[in-house]
C-alpha cells in the first residue's frame, strides 16, 4: 500500500510532526510504502479560483509551483494522511491550500450516485488517486469536542474525493506530550498508537477504533489541573529568550513543581487512599511559599500552594530533591537515612505514600 503523508505543520519538529513520523513508522514496520510531505518546505500557493483548470487547461493548473508534482503523487498514493495542527478549529492554511489546489483532479459535473444521496464533483480520474483518508490533528486544547468542526471537515473532503475515511487521530492537549516525567504511561500508549494506527492502515485498511480512542487519552485529570499546566507552561515559554524551542521547555516543565505536585496529588489511587482523611506538608525549603500541601479527602488528593496549619506529615527537603523525588531518580527511604528529607509527623503516612501516589 503506498501512502502518502502530508504535513501542514508551518512547525518543524512540533507534535504533529513528531505524530506523522510515528504513524509512517507503523506503515513501514507493515511492509507499507510511505512518504512525508511537509508542505513548510514547499511552495504550494492558494488556489486563486480562476477556473482555468476546469475550462480552458483541462485539468492543469494555471499556477506553477510543487502542486505540479504533488498531484501526480496523490493520484498515485492507494491512501492519503492529512496531518495538521489546529489552527482556528481548523486546518492550517498550508493544508488547505493543498487541498484547494486539488480542485483540477475533479470535473465541474455532479456527481450524483454517492450512496449517501449527497452530491460532489465528478473526478476527473475515477481509476486513479487514494481510496482512504485518515486525518491527524494536534491541537492545545483539552476538549476534543473543538476538534468536531475539524473532524466534520476532514470527513466531508473525504466524501467529496470519494475516498474512505478510514481513521482520525486526534492529540488534544498537544503541549503535554512533553509533559512526559508526569505522565509516563499515557505519553508511551499515545506514542505506541500513532504507530500502531500506521500498522493498522496497511494490514486492516483502516485504523481501529481502540487505537483512536488510545491516540486521545487525555493526559490532565479535568480541566482545572489543564487550566494550570497551560499557566505554567506559558509563563515558562515568555520567559524564554529567542525561538520558541520544544526541547528546552520540555526540561523546563520536567523540573517545574506547579506541573509536578498536582501531577502527583492527580495519581492519588483512590483504592489505596481508601476512607484516608490527611494532609500531607511537602515543606520546601528553599521556597519561600513554603512548598505545598496535599489534601486527602474522600479518594480524591488536591495540591495547594503554601503550608498547612496542621499536617499530618511534614516532609523538609530542598526544591530539587522533591524534583528528584517525583521523578523517582531518588529513593525516599534512602534519602530520609542520608537527612535530605526530614520526616515529621505521622511516619506511616509517610511510607504509605509510595502506595497512595503510584508512580509506574
Ligand atoms: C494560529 C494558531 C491557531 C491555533 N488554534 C487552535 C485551535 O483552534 N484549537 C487548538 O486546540 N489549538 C490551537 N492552536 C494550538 C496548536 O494547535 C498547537 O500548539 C499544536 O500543537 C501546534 O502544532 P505543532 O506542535 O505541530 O506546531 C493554535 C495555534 C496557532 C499558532
């Protein structure tokens, strides 16, 4: 199956990228044929609408730029991969513009005999150009449900250029794929199905619906532990000199603990707290705040800024060894014996938390 993959990513090596190559590892670990278009690095200007190519240039665009040989390799390609970023509800201009500019591969006649009722145009080729379309969307926000107009748009091109649709996958909360020290597990099953979709594309012909649900896992609890990581992770961003640059960001958030401690009061496992009512100091000691408290109640842990009147257990130690912590690069018993962390308080509590805060 050869397909073709187009990127209308402006971003070099933002997460629609990073998406669309893990999708085309999956169709090549299959035996699939695949290749990755970006259209950043190509000249594919917007349809101006002036018709030529469907009156006096019989198929040819009036316009020369990369579209002359980006048609003949759609025409050629059993399954196209439309990879954008949302912009505006949307896809990104650079997309559109590809999809505009496929307007000679059809003829100005309606077509009536979609099984739908619906019309569209008579393609100019019907033996030639893909019989499936599988769409990939990154987009910031957390609800997938402004993603929908997107969706409602990817499936009626793929009604007009009576193709398949064979697959849409959709990374709401784009930016938190870096988020990757909190969220380990959901950022490796989201990564493992944009590949596993590409596999599917070329064994089953279509992606399965496990594999878009698995490819949307949502990385926040709700929407208010959201609401703060996009706070922080801008504020982060401004504070950055030059390019807006992924990976320095990445360690940025990695070390940053108004990610980290709601990320850990979020992994409370509820049948570990059980009835637990307590409140839990982490005293960071180079924080003038003075840390967090994290409060258990009813099988539910929220993380506070600042200190508690009366904790349960207080846990002293410095900034980063809380960052070490939480990224288990220390072990806290070791750490207790060594006196980077002070224990006070109820100690049970204490070693119940590995229990309480699963980290995998
Ligand atoms: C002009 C513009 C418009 C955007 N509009 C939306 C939007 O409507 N919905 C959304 O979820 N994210 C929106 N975003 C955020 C991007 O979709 C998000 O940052 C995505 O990860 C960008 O893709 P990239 O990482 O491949 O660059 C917008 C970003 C830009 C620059």
């Amino acid at each position: 199956m050869r397909i073709l993959v187009i990127s209308g990513a402006p971003r070099r090596d933002g997460y629609t990228e990073e998406l669309a190559r893990l999708f085309a590892e999956g169709v090549s670990g299959a035996g699939g044929e695949v290749e990755l278009v970006r259209l950043a690095e190509r000249d594919v200007r917007p349809c101006r609408g002036c018709f030529a190519c469907w009156t006096r240039l019989d198929g040819r665009c009036a316009q020369r730029d990369d579209m002359d040989e980006l048609i003949p390799r759609t025409l050629a390609s059993d399954a196209l991969v439309l990879a954008t970023p949302v912009y505006y509800y949307s896809f990104s201009a650079l997309l559109k513009a590809f999809l505009e500019r496929l307007l000679p591969t059809s003829l100005p006649f309606v077509d009536t005999s979609s099984p739908s009722g619906m019309e569209r145009n008579t393609r100019r080729f019907p033996d030639r150009g893909p019989k499936r379309a599988v769409l990939i969307a990154a987009g910031a926000h957390r609800d997938p449900r402004l993603m929908e107009g997107l969706v409602r748009t990817f499936e009626t091109i793929c009604h007009g250029i009576s193709a398949e649709r064979a697959g849409a996958l959709l990374r709401p909360e784009s930016f938190v794929m870096d988020f990757d020290a909190g969220k380990p597990v959901a950022g490796r099953k989201v990564r493992a199905a944009f590949t596993a979709a590409g596999r599917e594309l070329v064994t089953e012909g279509r992606v399965s619906a496990r594999t878009e649900e698995d490819a949307s896992t949502p990385f926040t609890r709700d929407l208010a532990l959201f609401e703060g990581h996009a706070r922080t992770y801008w504020e982060l961003a401004r504070g950055r000199e030059g390019a807006f640059d992924r990976a320095s960001l990445r360690d940025a958030t990695a070390a940053d603990l108004r990610i980290l401690v709601p990320e850990l009061a979020a992994s409370l496992d509820p049948s570990a707290a059980g009835d637990l009512e307590a409140v839990i100091q982490l005293d960071v000691t180079d924080d003038p705040d003075g840390g967090y408290h994290l409060l258990i109640a009813r099988g539910r842990c929220a993380a506070h800024k600042g200190r508690h009147e009366r904790p349960d257990t207080t846990l002293s130690l410095d900034a980063g060894e809380l960052v070490k912590l939480l990224h288990q690069k220390i072990d806290a018993r070791a750490a207790v014996a060594l006196g980077r962390i002070v224990v006070d308080g109820d100690r049970s509590l204490f070693v119940r938390m590995g229990r309480l805060f699963p980290r995998s």
